[in-house]
C-alpha cells in the first residue's frame, strides 16, 4: 500500500451512483489515492477510473469485474464481518493519513447505509481529516465544535444549506444566511436549520459546541 503523502483521497463505494453525475462531478479534479470498496468496484470501472486498493466481500461484484481488476492491490474480507464496506475503507484511509477524503456511492435507497456512513465521518473528524459525502442533489459534512466554516456563495453545491447536531444537541450562530442566528440550542429532531439560504456573498457557520452536519442540498 502506497505510503507517500496524500493530500485528496477518493473512495468509491457501493451505494447508488449516478455515473453520469458522478464523472462531471470528477472532471478536472485530481486524487493522490483512490479506493474501491465492494460493488464501488464496478463504478470505478464505468468512471475509468484506477484504484490504488480495492477491498470488500465482492459478493455483489459481477465476476467479470473482478477478472478486469486481477492483479490489482485488493484485500478480501468475509462476507459476516463487524464493519461495513464503507467503513473498512475509511479505515483503511485513515492509516494514510491525507488530509481531505470525499465519498462517492454512499447514499441511495439503503437509509442505513447513508446514516452510518454519516456516522462514520466523525471518526475522521476526530483525527482532523476534512471528509465529505457527495451525490447529485447533497453534499454532506460535518463542522466541529469551536470550528467556523465559510461558504462562498458562488461556490456552494446547492440553494439549501441544513444542519442538524451530531448528538443530543448544538450551539451555532449563522452569518450571511437568510435565517440568521447567534448563538442557537439546536436539539435533535428540531427543523430550525433546516433548508436554510445563504443571503450574502458568503455563508458562515460557527459551531460553539457540539457537532454539526451540513448538508448542501439542490433539488
């Protein structure tokens, strides 16, 4: 396994995947490091892309996807196992240590999934890596506590900007947003935060305490 510096990292898992989106989205950007998990294997293959390690069960892997990687760096674990295919991933990145991770094919009709993957970022938070969760209508990811994110206007992915605590609650003020707050309690379950507009050139959020999900969102 690669062990030089990496800056970006991609991971492309199993979930849903529009490969359309999913290669305007990857045009012009550039990755250090690139993982396949599981039946993200056959996404990679119709991006063309080349992944650095692929690993997974593979029991939804079309063999002939398996044969075209053959010789590939991959690791095969058991189907019963303790982790989800997304998380061994994540595990497996965090032991490069980059600095920014992004995460394609994490969401789709599996809810659990997606909320586990949701879950599975604050791991990397912990260790002060940047990760998102992107797909064609969200882009997803969380802002720690004493931590004051920007978001420009003309670079946001979508009209909508929510949030929710990662835990019982938060404290957050919102700067240049349509619904603007200063120092707001914002409990688990509350749609206070909830597809909110940035009305200003820039869009700042600061997390006084607690953990925030972000979610860019376009229809």
């Amino acid at each position: 396994m690669q062990t030089d510096y990496i800056d970006k990292l991609l991971i492309v898992t199993g979930g849903s995947l529009d490969i359309d989106w999913a290669k305007f989205f990857l045009k012009d950007k550039n990755y250090d490091y690139i993982i396949a998990a599981d039946s993200g294997l056959s996404h990679i293959k119709n991006l063309g892309l080349v992944p650095n390690f692929i690993l997974g069960d593979y029991d939804s892997v079309n063999p002939e996807v398996l044969e075209y990687f053959k010789g590939f760096d991959i690791k095969t674990y058991p189907r019963e196992k303790d982790y989800t295919d997304t998380h061994l991933a994540l595990i497996t990145a965090i032991k490069l240590s980059p600095r920014h991770i992004t995460i394609l094919g994490a969401t789709g009709s599996r809810l659990d999934h997606s909320l586990t993957s949701i879950g599975n970022l604050k791991a990397l938070l912990d260790l002060d890596i940047s990760s998102e969760i992107v797909d064609p209508h969200n882009k997803i990811y969380l802002v720690a506590e004493g931590e004051k994110h920007i978001i420009k206007k003309s670079e946001q992915y979508g009209d909508y900007v929510s949030l929710q605590p990662l835990g019982d609650k938060m404290l957050i003020s919102l700067e240049g947003f349509y619904y603007p707050l200063e120092k707001c309690e914002v409990k688990t379950g509350l749609s206070l935060t909830q597809s909110n507009e940035i009305s200003a050139d820039e869009g700042v959020i600061t997390v006084h305490e607690g953990i925030a999900i972000v979610v860019e969102a376009r229809d």
